[in-house]
C-alpha cells in the first residue's frame, strides 16, 4: 500500500537525531578545552555541549567571555578541519531508510542544524543521505550570524519554499529543548527523540517523544487509504 505522511515537509536536527558524532567531539574538545585552560570533559557532561552552538556552550558551559568563546571556537573548528569532519561518526540505526523511505514517498525533507553547515554537508555526502535533501542547512561557519535553532529553522524553511516545497504543514525532528522552542518561535511541531544527549525534561512542549525509529515512522509515513 502506498505511504504518505500527514506532514507536507520534514526538517531533521542532525547531532543526536541522525548521527553520533559524540565520539569526535569528545576528542576535539578535550584538546581545545586543556588548550585553553579548562579540564576536558567527560562522555557524560557532553550532554551539555552536544546541540547548542559552541560559541554559546563555551561561555555557559566553563564561563568564557564571548570574545574567549569566539577564539575557542576557531581554535575547535581547525581541529575538525583537520581531524576530518565525519571521523568516528556513525548513523543511529535505522535512520537512513527512513530518510529514504521519506523520500521515495515523496515528502520533501531538509536539515536544520546548529552544526556548521560546511559540516551538515560533509556528513551528508559521507553518508550518501545528501541526495534524500532539498535543502541542507546549518549554521554559519562563525556560529554568531545564524546559530539559533528558530533561525535555522526559519532559514531551512525559507529554502524549502524557494524550491517550491509547501511548507503549510512541517514537523522538526530534535533531540534537544533548543528544537522544541526553536521550532515553538515559528509553530512547527517537534518530535522529540530520545536517543540522542538529552535530559528527560527536556522534551516538554513537544508535539510526540518517541524512543525508536520505528516509533518516528509510525508518525512520520501512514498508509495512503487513496
């Protein structure tokens, strides 16, 4: 039976919704945070860095001052370009065909992504999910022009259209609180996953919260009755 999804477009969060990279941001970020002074950080406090852009996480999370926090993100982003942006990362199972189960239904899907799209893009290709994206989006490379979740989403949006994609009825997938409220700013439902770094309180104010890519499916593509 055919497939169709109640959604007119599908906007993806990457880190924590579609891939791991914990294990190479663990790594950059012990080198950049002893570099610059500060213990590097456990597995388990990287639920404080991964999500949020890293200008913002460098000041919350040891108390930069914007202007440290500016020159340890350049200092972060040349470890990646040299580390390779898709090294140790891997896909949570089951993500990939339902992106391509998606698209071979037709529903129109894009990124929406505090990484630095120069980044979203690398992992895409690696991936070979770029093909299943009308519009890969990310934040600027300097994590300042456009980082905040609701203008990602306004941006990933704004592409969507200018490809002709009815954007009427969207739906974000997320796995932190910055996706619920970015997405609240321009009425875009969010499902919140809970497979990627996240408290458990964080998923308030999201339209559904699943805890299997079997469960998003079921939400995402429904029988086409016809």
């Amino acid at each position: 039976m055919p497939l169709r999804s109640p959604f007119s477009c599908v906007l993806w969060d990457v880190d924590g919704t579609v891939v791991d990279a914990s294990e190479g941001i663990l790594r950059r970020l012990a080198v950049a945070l002893e570099h610059f002074g500060h213990p590097a950080p456990t597995h388990a406090e990287l639920v404080h860095w991964i999500g949020p852009p890293m200008f913002e996480s460098f000041q919350t999370n040891v108390g930069m001052t914007p202007e440290q926090s500016t020159e340890a993100v350049a200092f972060y982003r040349t470890l990646g370009k040299a580390d390779g942006y898709t090294t140790g990362a891997r896909l949570y199972p089951g993500i990939a065909e339902l992106i391509a189960d998606l698209a071979a239904a037709g529903v129109p899907q894009g990124t929406a992504s505090s990484k630095p799209e120069i980044q979203v893009r690398a992992l895409m290709d690696h991936f070979e999910l770029a093909p299943f994206f009308t519009a890969i989006t990310g934040a600027t490379s300097d994590e300042r022009t456009l980082a905040t979740k609701a203008d990602i989403i306004a941006e990933s949006l704004r592409r969507l259209r200018a490809a002709g994609v009815d954007t009427s009825r969207p739906v974000l997938i997320g796995d932190r609180h910055h996706d619920v409220d970015g997405g609240a700013v321009h009425d875009v439902p969010v499902i919140f996953v809970r497979w990627g770094f996240s408290w458990p309180h964080e998923s308030e104010g999201a339209t559904a919260v699943v805890d299997s890519v079997d469960e998003l499916r079921a939400l995402l593509l429904v029988a086409d009755a016809g």
